[in-house]
C-alpha cells in the first residue's frame, strides 16, 4: 500500500497490519515515534485516544478526560460515529446501609449517586453506560465517567447538584492535532480518492478525517470526533462505604472485609480485557479492575508477564454487591466466558502460555466451597485452577477497561457480542 511519507497515512478502508495478529500480546506495540504520535487503537475501535502528536515541534502532553467545564459548546457540525470513554457500575436498590459513613469520599469508597445525564446541543454518540438511575461504584476506580469521580469526591452524603457541565471525556479540541498534508506527488496517494469527510487511518492505527482541501495541500484532523462533547448532570450523592481493603485469602473469613457490605472477587479467563467487560455489565459489581495475580515477582510489568518468567496470570479483580448479585452468580458468567476452553490448559483462544490460564481465586472459605460445587460439574477435564487468591497486582492504565474505551457498552443487562480485540 502507497503511504505519505510525512505521515504514512493509508486509506481507512485498507488493512492495519496491527490488527491481523491474533495473538494480544503482540498486538502491543510500545514507544514507536511517528511523525504523529499515538497509543495503539486497533480499526475496529469506534473511539480512540491520542495522548501525544508532533508535527515537527515539541512533544505535547495527554489531555486528562473528564474535566469540569463551565459551559456547553457551540453545535458541532460533525458525524458523530465515536464514543466517549465512560465506564460503568452497579445499580443498587437498597443505598442505605449500616456501613455508611457520613463524610466526603475518599479514593476506594463505594458511592452511591442518583444521577441524570443529557448531552450539551444533543451531540454525543451512542451512550456506552447507564445515564440515568441510581448506581454504585468506586470513586476514583476507573468506573464511570471520570468528571463524575471528580465531582463526587467534592459532595457530601445528601447534597444534589443541578445542571453541571461535564466534560464527556475526551477533552477541548487540540489544534496540534489537526496538520496539513503537501499533494506533492511523492505520496503515491491517488489524490481523485481525498475528498472533504474523507476518513483515513495512520500506520499507527490513528483515525482522522479530511476537512479541507487546496490546490497544495489537504488539511487532516485527528482531534476525536466527541472532542469538546459535554454533558449536563443532576447528581445526588446518597452514601458513603468504606470498599473492601484486605484482598488476600483468609480462612477464617477476612476481619477487614467484615466491616464493609462489599466483597471482592477474583478470576483469569485469558485475556483480561474481554472478561473484565463481561463483568462491567452484571448488575451488583460495582467496581473492575485487570491485573496480575498468582505469580512470584512483585511488581510485574505487563511485557514481564508476557514472557511466562513471572508466574502471574491475567485476571480480573471484582468488587461487587452480594445484596444484588451472588458469588455463585459471579462464578457461572466467569465459566460460561470460558465455554469449551475451560477444557484447555494455559489456554484460551488463540492465547497460549502460563499468563492466560484460567482460575478461580477465593478470598473466603465460602467461596472455595460455592466455586468448587460449580467447578465439579463441568468433570475431572476441567481445567481451569482454584486457588486460594494472592497477591493482585493492577496493570498499567492503558489495559484497564480497555474494551469499553474502544467503544464497546457497558451498560448493565447489556449482552451485545463482545469483541475481544477492540
């Protein structure tokens, strides 16, 4: 494929190479410099990130989503296709509880909110989480939107606040993101295929449009469509618990986790992304997140992972609700994922090694006994482990609620196919 050598831009229609391998792990690519600068996003996505872009000067920092604003923005003219990077978490019909505290929240509380959001001018995409309702999360946990998180944290248990401007996501529109290409003939574009509206794709996976042309050059923008998007909120913060703090397996039950309603749950189905995605949507887990457990190396990295050295598996953490959803709940949506690969060892998939068995990892006796009862009806050729859980250690950023950034719902009940890579 002919590619500009300023930006080795080809056509979106033509196939990425990135997205052809089906192995995740060498679907990360790490620190490549082009001339635009981006994270990896797979085609298939329906939104993207772009924490960094050069166009011959200074490398720019990543705008951080989820900023309050003080107003909307003007209409947009734009076809809306993406969608902002909003997260999920549980619904809960019972917010009042014994364990409520009566102070702001802090980092790893559950809050409970009633909210209502509506986009400023009409104008953001598909929603991929519940918008309106009462729900639970953990603050500053990756659930939700992240302006939410921010607002909340300001709030005391029972004060409202009406028609608060935030941010949907993706930030202001950065002019260092929009360049123009020269049509100096050494591209070997066919220049009849550019036209206005045009989407095209960078080599690094980088989505753009077409919004304007003259006789020397094209201008390109790889500003995200919901870019400068907004909502206006209603919000109530109805409660403030204390999560779960001890996560490691205790016998006698954990003393830590008595003193919250909340449990913790913990499983390796493989790749991480789609099976934490799997769980966003079950109503009564309030909080995800993807990491590393079962392994011997403090602290791993996910390339160190990768290379079967460490011990450690992908897995997902849960905080969840057992007032709405129970552990043997939890333990079927975790064995139905699997399907036939709970067969396989150190394998899901096309994903083979060590890092992706597959395992159930209890944190009380109780669940020990509840997965065990599951585990036995599936005959001595499962596979999958059960094990008391360890140490759990968070992945990087970019991996935590992966899908759902990429454009997948989250929303509660939702049971649209989920797609593994993007």
């Amino acid at each position: 494929t002919n590619k500009c050598p300023l930006t080795n831009l080809t056509p979106a229609s033509c196939h990425h190479p990135l997205v052809q391998r089906s192995n995740k792990a060498n679907m990360i690519r790490s620190n490549h410099r082009f001339v635009l600068s981006c994270s990896l996003v797979f085609a298939s996505c329906s939104a993207f990130v772009i924490p960094a872009i050069d166009f011959g000067g200074s490398k720019s920092t990543a705008v951080v989503p989820g900023r309050t604003i003080e107003s909307c923005n003007a209409a947009r003219s734009l076809h809306l296709s993406a969608s902002s990077i909003e997260d999920t978490g549980a619904a809960t019909n019972s917010p009042e509880s014994a364990f409520a505290c009566n102070r702001k929240p802090r980092e790893g509380d559950i809050v409970t909110v009633r909210w209502n959001l509506e986009p400023c001018d009409g104008l953001v995409a598909e929603q991929l989480f519940d918008t309106a309702g009462t729900m639970s999360f953990v603050l500053h946990g990756g659930n939700y939107l992240p302006g939410l998180h921010e607002l909340v944290s300001t709030m005391t248990p029972g004060e409202s606040v009406e028609n608060k401007i935030l941010d949907a996501g993706w930030g202001e529109r950065r002019e260092e993101l929009v360049a123009k290409i020269p049509k100096d003939g050494q591209s070997g574009i066919d220049m009849s295929k550019i036209k206005v509206g045009t989407e095209l794709m960078l080599s690094n996976g980088v989505k753009c449009v077409v919004t304007e042309i003259s006789d020397t050059d094209f201008t390109i923008d790889a500003n995200p469509p919901l870019a400068g998007a907004s909502y206006s909120a209603n919000v109530t913060l109805i409660s403030v618990e204390e999560g779960p703090k001890q996560l490691l397996y205790g016998e006698d039950g954990n003393e830590d986790m008595k003193q919250t309603r909340f449990d913790v749950a913990t499983f390796a189905l493989g790749c991480f992304w789609g099976g934490e995605l799997e769980f966003m949507r079950v109503p009564g887990v309030v909080g995800t997140k993807v990491g590393y457990t079962q392994g011997d190396k403090d602290e791993p990295t996910y390339k160190e992972v990768c290379s079967g050295t460490t011990g450690h598996t992908e897995a997902i953490q849960i905080v969840y609700d057992p007032e709405i959803v129970s552990y043997d709940k939890l333990v079927h949506v975790a064995m139905d994922r699997l399907d036939d690969n709970k067969y396989l060892l150190n394998q899901v998939g096309n994903d083979r090694g060590t890092q992706y068995r597959h395992g159930i990892y209890y944190h009380s006796k109780e669940q020990r006994e509840a997965a065990q009862k599951i585990l036995d009806t599936f005959g001595e050729h499962c596979k999958t482990e059960l094990e008391p859980a360890r140490t759990f250690y968070s992945a990087e950023d970019y991996h935590q609620q992966y899908l759902l950034k990429g454009g997948q719902s989250a929303k509660k009940g939702d049971d649209t196919l989920i797609r593994c890579y993007g």
